[in-house]
C-alpha cells in the first residue's frame, strides 16, 4: 500500500492548479452556506441547490466520479487524480461524495458491476453527470439487519414487475429521482435465491413517501401499492439479487473508503483555546489537553483505516475483513467524541451552533452518535462480519465480495 501519488508528478501538479482554480471559480458563494449533515433538517434550499449546481458542474467534468470509465460519464482518470480532486475540495469542508449526497456513489459501481451493458449506458451517465438523486431502500418493518427476509414482492407481469410492499427508514428529506430497491422476486423461492434489485423511477405512480423525524435527522417510510416498473429496469438478473447485495453492503460497508480527513479536532482545540473557564483558557486543563489527544490519536486512525479502505477498493484487491473494521471503528470513536465532549465542554455540548458547518458542530456531533451506530447495518452486524472474515467460529474464512 502506498498513499503516495503515483503519476507523473508533473502531470499531477498541472491537474491540481487546475483544480484549484476550478474550485476558486465555482465554490464562490460557498463560503456564506454552512454545510448540513446527510440527514439534516438544517439544510436550507440555498445549500441543496448550491450542492445541486456543483454535482452537475462537477459531473459534466467527469470529476464527480473521476475513475469511472468515460463512456457512462465518468472521468476516465487514475486514482491520484481522485485523491487531489477529494483533497482540493476537502478545504472548502465539503467531500466529494457528500456535494450530492445522494446514495449514487454506492449505486453507481454496483450497476457498473452487475448492469447489462444496455442498462449501464442508460442509468449510468444521468448519474456520473450529477443529475439524479437516488435513494437506497433496503430496509423493513420487521427487521434490517437480516435484509434477506425481504418481503416487498415484485411479480413479474409481462414486460413489467409491480412491485407492492414497504420500506422504513431510508433516503433525505428531498425527494428522489430513483429508489435502488432490494424486492422478492419469487416470494416460494428458497432463502437468497428469491431476491431481485429495481431501479425504480421515484415519481412512478403508486409510491407514496411518507417522513420519519428521528433523533439525528428525516428518513423515511415508502409505501409500494401495485407499482409498475419496466423489467429492463432489474439489475443483476432474475433472482440474483443477493448476489447485487453483497456488493453493494461490501461498499457500504465500509469498503467503500474516504481520504478527507475530520475537521472535528481543529475546532474543539480552537474552541478550548478560547473558552475560558475562572479566567484561564480550557487547553490549559491537562484533563482537557487529555481527551483532546485521545480525539486526535483515534481519529487519525479511523482516517487511516479509511484510506487504507480506498487504496484497496481502487487497486481491486478487496481488503477481507477491512470494511467492518473501519465501520465498527469509526462509529465507537464518534460515539466516545460525543461523550468527550460533554466532559470538556458541559451542557454547551447540547446546544446547538448554527454558525457552524454541522459536521462539526459539537451538538450535532452528540445528538448523532447513537443513531450512527446503527445507520446503514449496526454495530453487531459489524462484528459478525469481522469474525467471518478473520475465520472466528467457521472452519473458513469467508471471503469478501468483488466491488467495483
Ligand atoms: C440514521 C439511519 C440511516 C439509515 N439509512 C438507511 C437507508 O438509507 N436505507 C435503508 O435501507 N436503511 C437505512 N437505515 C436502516 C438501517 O439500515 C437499519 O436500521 C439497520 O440495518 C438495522 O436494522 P433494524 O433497525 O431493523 O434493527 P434490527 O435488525 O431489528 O436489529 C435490532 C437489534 O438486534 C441486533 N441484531 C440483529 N441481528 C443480529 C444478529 N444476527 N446478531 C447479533 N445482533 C443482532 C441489532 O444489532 C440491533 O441492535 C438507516 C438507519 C439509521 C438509524
């Protein structure tokens, strides 16, 4: 594993300014929005259209997805391009995969992978380009972490499936141009082999999305009564959707990987330089100074493991047991920040600060931890895929899926 940019270093150097001042010119404005969390209900429409904008400026460069191949969209360039491209825009606070951060980042690699080519040429470039968002919609009343009990059932009927059944808790609080959506194909099927994956128009008659207000931010229910989706529109075959799965959890999973790094510690050590408390600066605490470096040490390596992440998603050498260790990781030390927080800084922590982007607003930070341990697969669920991976309690060790 090497992080270091590998092109021609002159070539790299040429595309960085060019980024950069891409970015001085197009993130104008940028200063004056303060960039809300995934599942905010801070976002105003100013930020939501500003984000739009940029996808779509973005996109039609290819740099919204810089490595994917150029004939659905994509950049066509190589990994150190990507990581400059994250990196320049990671200065203004904001990564590339949260500018339109819709969940087509994981979507997209998952067609590439599992899309007929026809499929690929249709879904693809709408997506690299910046123009829709998409949902994921996985998960159930009656349970998300075993997704294959999946029972929102789409029947075959021509050269259409209706689909009727229920989601909960998915997608943001504007709505979706498409739903990537796990259904039961074949509902007397055996166990994993009954499963299919529809990319489901969002405005299809039949779909009524109704919001759940939770802790953290707005998800949502998704009611399916008879919707009528084109057959074309069935990724990976006919009842080969725990195949798609795999994949798409691999990435989601913590497969994925990130480079930008959490801007958290720079302003609690800003915050605690200038707080005082009987006149003597918080930073000047060696309880404070403490918990400061143990935010600073985990953080650092929740990065590592992420960049690791994104150097073997990149070289195609899936990381076996990487993507849950990330994720298990990362999750504790966001939840234990919560908590060094409230220790540094008191009932303060508990109130929020809207002059601040909200990824790093210290509230926000508290309010989210819970319910990140559970967003996207919980922490059990984690744990159960590590000891696979590691060969804990099976005689092998289960290997982890190709992504893309
Ligand atoms: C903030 C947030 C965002 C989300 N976004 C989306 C989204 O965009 N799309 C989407 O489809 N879903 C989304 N979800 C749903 C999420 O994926 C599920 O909540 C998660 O998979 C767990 O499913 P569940 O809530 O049904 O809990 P359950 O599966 O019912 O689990 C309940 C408890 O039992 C434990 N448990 C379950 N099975 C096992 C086992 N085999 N071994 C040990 N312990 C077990 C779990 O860890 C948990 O503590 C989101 C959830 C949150 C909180």
């Amino acid at each position: 594993m090497d992080f270091n940019l590998q092109a021609d270093s002159r070539e790299i150097s040429v595309f960085r300014k060019e980024v950069q001042e891409w970015l001085q010119e197009n993130m104008r404005g940028a200063e004056e929005l303060r960039w809300s969390a995934t599942w905010s209900t801070r976002e105003n429409e100013e930020e939501y259209g500003f984000r739009r904008k940029l996808a779509r400026k973005l996109g039609g460069r290819g740099w919204l997805f810089p490595m994917f191949p150029v004939e659905y969209g994509g950049g066509g360039l190589a990994i150190d391009h990507q990581l400059v491209l994250e990196s320049e825009l990671d200065r203004y606070g904001i990564s590339l995969a949260a500018v339109f951060y819709t969940l087509a980042r994981i979507v997209a690699p998952v067609i590439l992978k599992w899309g007929t080519e026809e499929q690929k040429r249709n879904f693809l470039p709408p997506m690299l380009r910046g123009e829709v968002s998409v949902w994921q919609v996985l998960t159930e009343p009656q349970g998300g972490s075993d997704i294959a009990t999946c029972r929102t059932k789409a029947i075959r009927d021509g050269d259409h499936y209706v689909v009727n059944g229920q989601k909960v808790m998915v997608g943001y609080h504007h709505p979706p141009d498409f739903l990537w959506t796990l259904v039961c194909t074949d509902p007397s099927g055996p166990r994993h082999e009954n499963l299919g994956w529809l990319y489901i128009p969002g405005n299809s008659d039949g779909i009524t999305i109704q919001p759940m207000r939770l802790m953290m931010g707005i998800k949502n229910a998704v009611f399916f009564d008879n919707v009528r989706v084109p057959a074309f529109n069935l990724v990976g075959g006919e009842n080969n959707g725990w195949s798609v799965a795999n994949t798409h959890l691999e990435l989601e999973h913590g497969g994925e990987g990130r480079v930008g790094a959490d801007p958290l510690v720079e302003r609690v050590v800003e915050y605690c330089r200038e707080t005082r408390v009987a006149a003597t600066p918080l930073l000047e605490d060696t309880s404070v100074r403490d918990m400061i470096a143990d935010m600073m040490i985990e953080l650092h390596v929740v990065h590592l493991f992420a960049r690791r992440n994104f150097w073997h998603r990149y070289v195609r050498e899936p990381h076996p047991y990487g993507g849950a260790q990330f994720r298990y990781y990362q999750r504790m030390v966001r939840l234990r920040n919560g908590e060094r927080l409230q220790q540094i800084m008191g009932y303060h922590a508990l109130v929020p600060d809207l002059t601040v982007n909200e990824v790093v607003d210290f509230e926000y930070v508290v309010r989210s931890g819970p319910g990140m341990l559970h967003g996207g697969g919980t922490l059990d669920t984690d744990r159960l895929v590590f000891a696979r991976r590691v060969g804990l309690g099976r005689p092998t060790k289960e290997k982890a899926p190709e992504t893309i």
